[in-house]
C-alpha cells in the first residue's frame, strides 16, 4: 500500500490559502476611508450646532412676536393701516408659521437624536 504524501497537500493548502488574502482596492483606500468618517464627525457636530441654534432662534424670534403683539395697542397705525384690522390676519398667519416651524424644529431634533442612538 501507497501511503500519500501529506506534504503536497500542505503546500498546495498553503499556496491557496495565500493566494485568498484580500488586497486593498488601492493603496490610499484606507487613509480616504479615514478622512470621511472624520469629515463626517464634523458635519455631525456641525449639524448638531446649526440645530441649537435654530432652537434659540426660534425662541428669541417667538419672544418677539408675543412681545410685538402686546405692544402694538388696537388703537396704533402700522403702514397706514389700522393694526385692529390687522391682527386677525396677522395671528392667524403668525400662528400657522409657528406650528409649522415648531413641527419641523421637533421633526429634525427627534431625527437626529434617534440617528446619535
């Protein structure tokens, strides 16, 4: 009886377990790779600073309508108009721009919380 030569069959699973190693798609693919998850950290924190600001803006710019809005007495004149004939318009305008705003503010601030999650 033959008895078979294991050390072909070493080399041949040697010679292809080395020709199976993964070579990078190009040599600078790991350095590129690197700087785009650092570029996007900073556009994380840049989103994350433009959102805050959005908020306090948002805030100030509420604050200032009520404020306005208390004020102007019925009795004042803006551009020649009355301001008792332009409240109505006025609020209601005011009001639907605030809960859009204020539902878009809520959107974009959940959405970015649950991606950070």
């Amino acid at each position: 009886m033959d008895i078979p030569d294991n050390s072909n069959k070493d080399d041949r699973l040697k010679e292809l377990l080395g020709s199976s190693r993964l070579e990078m798609p190009f040599p600078d693919f790991e350095d590129k790779v690197m700087d785009r998850i650092k570029e996007e950290v900073r556009e994380g924190k840049a989103i994350d600073k433009n959102l805050r600001l959005s908020w306090i803006f948002f805030a100030l710019g509420t604050a200032f309508g009520l404020l306005l809005s208390v004020i102007l007495s019925p009795s004042s004149i803006v551009f020649g108009f009355p301001v008792s004939k332009l409240a109505i318009p006025a609020y209601i305008t005011g009001g639907t721009l605030f809960l859009l705003f204020l539902e878009q503010l809520f959107k974009f601030t959940f959405e970015r919380k649950k991606h950070h999650n």
